[in-house]
C-alpha cells in the first residue's frame, strides 16, 4: 500500500488504525465553499463529492477514434444495459481518454438522493463521486488505488497504458462497520480484483479553485489534481444537457460580473478625476488670488526701477553739457579776450549730444589754445571755422573801424560732439572748479 507521492512498488500489510478512520471520513458530506481566486472572477464556487457507495462502475468498450460526443452515447447506450433501470432513472457520468477502446462508466439510481440533497444541486457546479477526480490523474501499468469512505471502498487498476482503469470496483461497507471490518473489506475488494496489497491509498478530494472557463483544481492529500471543463462535464452526473446550458449561463454571469466590477471601477476612477479637478481648480484659484494681491506692488517696484532708470539717463545725458558749460567759464583766466556770446546743447542723429558756442576773440592764438584744450578731451571734438570776421577796427584782416588805435576782432563759431557717457575726469572736474571765476550770467552770456 502506498500514498499517491509515494513509490508504488512499495508495500505494506496493514493500514495503521487512526489513519484508517482519518480515510474513512465522511465523504457524503459536500464541500464547503469555496471562495473565487480573484475579484474579477465572478461569485463563489461550490463543488459536491458524493459517497462511492451510492455508485456502481463498470468499463465499456467504445469506439477508440470517436468523437467525445458520440463515446458519451455510446455510454449511455451500455448503461441501458448493464442497469436494471432505465438511463432516465439514473444519473450517470463517464471517463474516457481519446484513443483509448474502453471507457469508465458509473451511475447511480436517482431514487438513492434525497429530494432536498437534488433541491440544493442547482448552487454547485460540480456534482460527481468522490472517485471520479483520482481516475484522471494518469497512472502508468500496474497501478492500483484505493480509496476507502465512510459508506464503501472503491478500487481502480490500470492493467495497460490506455489510461483507462481496467478493473473497478465498490464494495459498500456497513456505516457501523469497525476499524478492523473497514481493513478487511480493502482486503477483500483486492482479492476479488485478483490484486495484491501493493496500491496506492487516496483520500477524499477537496475543491481548491474554479477558473472562469470550468477548470477545477481538487486537493488530494498533498497532491493537487487539474479538471479540465470537457473531462468534468463528462463526470457531472446531472443531465447533460442541463450542464450545457448551465455552462452558458455561468459564462454569461462571469461576463455581467466583470462589467458591474468595471463599472464600479471606472465610477472610482471618475470620481477621483473629478476630485483633482476640483483641487487643481482650489489651487489655481488660490494662485490667481495671490497673484492679484500682489500685482499692485510688483507693479510699483517696476515703476520705480522704470523712474530711476529714466533719473540715471537723464542725469548721464544733461551731466556732460553742464560740465563744458562748466569748462567754458574756465577759460576766462587763460584766454581773457574770449567772450562767448551763445552756448546751445542738443542731441543730433545718431543720438550723441552736443555743444555749440559762439563768440568773439581778438587774440587767434587764444582761439587756437581753446581749440586744443577741447580736442584734448576725449571723446569732445571742436571744429574751428576756416574764415574768421572782423567786426570792429584794429590791425588785422578784414574791415578797420574809425578808431586805428582798436585791436582786431574775430568772430568765432563751433560744435562740440561726444557720446552720450561722456563726463570729465574727476581731476578736471576738480581743476574746472577752482580756477571758474565768480562771472555773472550777462558777462559770459551762458544761460542758467
């Protein structure tokens, strides 16, 4: 004897008492439900493993290149054989793997289940003996299993690598019976097979999850076996076509599920939309505010730079005439002939300003000092007129007045052009100060 995980060439005599009873179970019980994989997997699945002993078996020849249709009428039909009863009194199922001469069928009279255990079926989306997930599982030649329940032992043997059993059987056992009478039936059932004590003892299968295409995944023990819709439809002992259209019903429910879930999804996400809309709406609001409450100083700051800006180019672009004004009263010292009749500052094309001065002199030489004093300042040049006039009489060209005695007088006119941030140096600015003359605005004639 051994379990599923273990070597099956393995073998003991007995079955120890306490994991007899733990096999035993109670296998007429159904399955507890069992709560869906995932959130978008549809309401909770229930499966029902029903006691062995309520179930005869038996294998059947078929046609081995059939298709699965035509094997499970061809069941139906040794069913109708084999049974006392007719196939609408009984609720059956079958295993059968493609290519393979024989199948596995099993029924059970319908008179066996009790009217409110059937009113409860509708809830499942299983319902099969509590065999029928071991005989799926392949076995190689030689393999035998044993399941032992509450109410009978069932016994399968793979005598080739058809994957169909070629033996079965269950042997019903009294729910009264002891330990020891549950061993002895095991023992009996084998011997009857013509079988040894070398198997594989398997427990009670128990529903672990259910895709949303039918798949079934059972726990045996520690080993897990996979159900493929197709093979569990074929082990369902309901009406077949009952289960198609239960199939039908359950995809739909499945597709209207997911869409309540998305809806409920996408009401969320909505819902979260409009929520940070609604935020960012608060705090764009709250910018503009404070924007607004602070315009009316950032609009006073840029006035004042604006105004002192203008101040600084205003004071750069009238400092420099006032300084040759300046410069000009200077020259009562050096040149004490010179008398400058109109001084006019301006700005000409290209935006550099300008002096113009105009006078009378009666020594050249002074006009010639004069001259070379202003083109020593850079960037300041004074252009002399090439004609002079004599205006009043003495030596020199020109008309001589009545007077012959009188010196000759010259009359002289000039513009000064520099760039606009062209001043003095602080030195001759300085000079410019100490040797000015207190004169008055007649005798230079200079405008205030």
């Amino acid at each position: 004897m051994t379990t599923p995980n273990d070597n099956p060439n393995d073998s003991s005599a007995e079955l120890p008492q306490d994991q007899v009873a733990d096999q035993a179970g109670d296998p007429g019980q159904e399955a507890p439900p069992t709560p869906s994989p995932g959130l978008f997997s549809g309401p909770q699945r229930y499966a029902a493993m029903l006691p062995n002993g309520r179930f005869f078996v038996r294998i059947v020849a078929v046609t081995p290149d059939a298709a699965p249709e035509s094997v499970a009428e061809q069941c139906e039909l040794a069913l109708e054989t084999v049974s006392p009863f007719p196939i609408t009194q009984l609720l059956h199922g079958h295993f059968w793997v493609a290519g393979a001469p024989t199948a596995l069928v099993f029924a059970a009279y319908r008179k066996r289940f009790p009217a409110e255990e059937m009113q409860e079926w509708p809830a499942y989306d299983i319902i099969a003996p509590a065999f029928a997930p071991l005989v799926t599982v392949p076995a190689a030649a030689g393999t035998t299993r044993v399941q032992l329940g509450a109410d009978a032992v069932t016994v399968l043997h793979w005598g080739d690598d058809t994957g169909i059993p070629t033996q079965a059987l269950i042997q019903a056992i009294a729910a009264d019976a002891t330990d020891e009478a549950r061993l002895a039936a095991r023992e009996q059932a084998l011997k009857s097979l013509g079988l040894t004590s070398n198997f594989e003892e398997w427990g009670h299968p128990e529903l672990l999850s259910m895709s949303d295409g039918g798949d079934f995944v059972f726990a045996i023990g520690d080993q897990e076996v996979k159900l493929e819709s197709s093979v569990a439809a074929r082990l369902d002992i309901r009406d077949k076509d009952e289960l198609a259209e239960r199939t039908r019903l359950h995809r739909r429910d499945i597709w209207l599920w997911r869409t309540v879930l998305f809806c409920v999804v996408l009401m969320v996400l909505f819902g979260g939309g409009e929520v940070f809309v609604s935020m960012t709406k608060s705090k764009n609001l709250a910018l503009e505010n404070d924007k607004a409450s602070h315009l009316d100083a950032v609009t006073l700051i840029i006035a004042d730079d604006t105004a002192a800006k203008t101040i600084e180019q205003t004071i750069k672009r009238q400092l420099p005439p006032l300084e040759i004004i300046d410069f000009l009263a200077t020259r009562k010292t050096r040149e004490p002939s010179m008398i400058f009749n109109t001084v006019t500052t301006g700005i000409d094309k290209t935006n550099n300003f300008t002096v113009s001065v105009g006078g009378t002199v009666t020594d050249l030489t002074e006009l010639q000092n004069f001259t070379d004093d202003l083109n020593a300042i850079d960037p300041t040049v004074f252009t002399v007129p090439a004609n002079f006039q004599q205006v009043a009489g003495g030596r020199g060209r020109g008309q001589r007045g009545n007077n012959p005695n009188a010196l000759p007088v010259f009359s002289f006119t000039g513009t000064m052009t520099f760039k606009s941030n062209a001043i003095l140096s602080e030195e001759k600015q300085i000079l410019a100060q100490k040797n000015a003359p207190a004169v008055s605005p007649a005798e230079t004639n200079v405008p205030n």
